[in-house]
C-alpha cells in the first residue's frame, strides 16, 4: 500500500522534471563564488581551530605548562 504510492509520487516527480539538455544553467559570478567558498572556511575551519586551540590549552593546563 504505502510502496503503491511511493511509486506513484515517484513517477509524478519524473515526469514534472525537464529533460538534461533542457535544464537551464545557472551562471555564478566570480564575486558569488568567492563570497561562498570564505563563507565555507569561516564556517568549518574557524570552528575547527577554535577547538583545536582550546584541546592543546587544556593539555597545557592538565599538564602543568600553563
């Protein structure tokens, strides 16, 4: 019952999607693409520094270097 319809929404969607030589490209300018790659670094690797930084004060700390 439940993969009936699974099939059925599954057939719909095909059909509502164009062809792969109709599709439409979008162009990303030079600006965009660079505000999303620093965008990228300061949400995965600023983090991860943070963390990294905040481990190796720990270590110092428990350790007596601090």
């Amino acid at each position: 019952m439940i993969w009936r319809r699974l099939k059925q929404y599954a057939g719909e969607q095909e059909a509502k999607q164009p062809p792969e030589g109709e599709r439409d490209e979008v162009h990303v300018s030079f600006r965009e693409r660079l505000v999303m790659v620093l965008t990228a670094y300061a949400v995965i690797v600023l983090p991860c520094l943070l963390v990294l930084i905040g481990l190796s004060l720990l270590a110092c700390w428990l350790f007596g270097l601090l």
